[in-house]
C-alpha cells in the first residue's frame, strides 16, 4: 500500500520562471561613454543572463544617427543631442529622456618617449588643430621645441569627443583640420600614439588611464596656468575648458519592456562604482538619484 501511494504521488512542479527577464537591448555612440555601458552590461547580464545587452561604439553622432530612426534604445553622447537630431527624432515619434551618467577630461597626450613637451597652451592647441593650419613640425608650435614631424591623432567627425574639442579649442563646432589620423576608437588612436614617437592626440582620459605606462599625459594651460586632468581637477572644474559631461538618452516607449526598465535603473545604481572603476568621474550620488526619477 505504501508503494502504491508513492507511486500515486505526482512530483511538485517547480516554481514559475515567467518573471525572469529576457530580452535584447542595443545601445550604440560614443566611444568614450563605451567602457562605461559594457562595464554595465557586462554586470547587468550577470543577474539577468536572459537580457543581451549589445554595445556598439559608432561615435556619438553615428550612435543618434541610429537613434532618431528607433533603431536603438539607448544611446551613449559625450555631447548633448543637437537641436538637429532632436527634430529627426520628433519627425519620427521618438520621445526620450537625457541622462547625465559621469563626468569626463579630455586628455591630450603624446608619445612616452617625448621630452620636450609637459604643457601645452589652448592657444597653442588652436593654432595646431584649427581649419586652414599648416604647422607640421614640432618647431612651428613653440620656440625651442625640436624639429621634427608633428603628426596628430584624433576622433573622427562622428564623435562627440570630436564636437566638443573642436568647439572650446578652435571656437566652433566642427572646425578642424582634416589631416590627421582619425578613428571613431579610441583604442585605434592610443596605439596610434604609442606606436609613433611624434605623435599628439586627444580623447577621453579614461583611455589614458587604461594605458598610462605607455603614454605621456599633457597638462593644458586654459589662461590659469597648467593643469593635468585627474579625479579631482575634473571634479572641480579647475581642468577647463576640457572637462566635460556625459550622457545616455533613452527611448522613452522602450521603458515600458520591464528588462528596459531594469536596465537603465541598474545603470543608474551602478553608475556610481562602475565609472569610477573605468576611469571617469561620478556624479553626486544625488543626482544619479534625480535621474532615476526621471525614469518612473
């Protein structure tokens, strides 16, 4: 008899999994914000292993690109959205909500065997970065300097590194010299510089922190003296104009899909760990606190 009643016993079924999260995001832009969301990512599919995350890195401008249209939910802008993205994506029913994730100094760098050279002036940047420069060589930057090639690295026209550099250096937005090695990643452009002894480059300090043995860090003199970036410079805003803020913008209808929503609240909570963790500045804990707010 008390076989027949195990026999009749049915085995519990297991708790329902339907809360589980699953799901693709896609997040594309800038170069810079990059380590920033993959780091996220990354720690984000570790709880929900359901959700793919995919970060691309397109630069700022080839991320809103894809943006505007609803091809992505969120992306990642080392600038605020331009007032002619933001008409593309009305056109186009896109609705989304800006959110400052950390603060950034764009480093300006040179090779590790340079010798001559610990300061440059914004002055100096722009007579070497502005439309029209001929300066070629180190001896057309300053007295003393030596004569040698001057070749420059950069992000190209897409990135929001880019748009902000060329702004506060050469005055407008957009207004560079075309020749010199551009990439949209910044990978591309720090072994650029490190494999060219008169190289000079600009892009987001972190990646100048991912490498610091092989690169030369330039202090920049905005008219106050020289100051190199660091937590705290940036922090503080003594390291102008070069410092500047960072930003995801999310598609407010994707919210309504719980892993969007989970997502962009767990990058709001983790923010504060993880862009310090790559090379950046956080914000004040409370305004990560007011931008999750802004999310519901």
């Amino acid at each position: 008899m008390a076989f027949l009643l195990a026999a009749c016993q049915t085995t519990p079924t297991p708790p329902s999994d339907a809360g589980t999260l699953a799901g693709t995001i896609e997040v594309d832009g800038s170069s810079t914000v990059f380590p920033i969301s993959e780091a996220v990512a990354e720690e984000f599919h570790k709880k929900h292993p359901g959700v793919q995350v995919n970060v691309g890195v397109s630069g700022t401008g080839g991320g809103f690109k894809r943006f505007v249209v609803g091809e992505t939910q969120v992306s990642d802008a080392s600038r605020p959205i331009a007032a002619s993205e933001a008409a593309q994506a009305k056109a186009n029913g896109v609705e989304y909500v800006e959110l400052p994730v950390a603060i950034d100094g764009l480093a300006v760098l040179v090779n590790s065997q340079n010798t001559w050279v610990t300061c440059l002036t914004t002055v100096e940047l722009k007579r070497i970065w502005e439309p029209g420069s001929t300066i070629n060589n180190w001896s057309q930057v300053r007295e003393g300097f030596p004569n040698r090639p001057l070749h420059l690295y950069g992000p190209g026209t897409d990135s929001g590194t880019f748009d902000y550099f060329t702004e506060v250096i050469a005055g407008e937005a957009k207004a560079s010299r075309p020749d010199f090695n551009a990439s949209e990643d910044d990978n591309v452009l720090v072994q650029g510089v490190i494999g060219d002894p008169n190289a000079l480059g600009y892009f987001g300090y972190a990646y100048f922190t991912e490498n610091m043995g092989s690169l030369k860090l330039l202090a920049v003199d905005g008219g106050k003296g020289c100051v190199a970036p660091s937590d705290q410079t940036v922090k503080d805003g003594t390291y102008a104009p070069l410092a500047r803020p960072l930003f995801i913008y999310v598609n407010v209808a994707s919210l309504a899909r719980p892993e969007m929503k989970a997502f962009v609240d767990f990058y709001l909570q983790s923010a504060p760990a993880l862009v310090a963790e790559v090379g950046y500045v956080p914000l004040p804990a409370q305004e990560y606190e007011a931008q999750r707010a802004k999310i519901g």
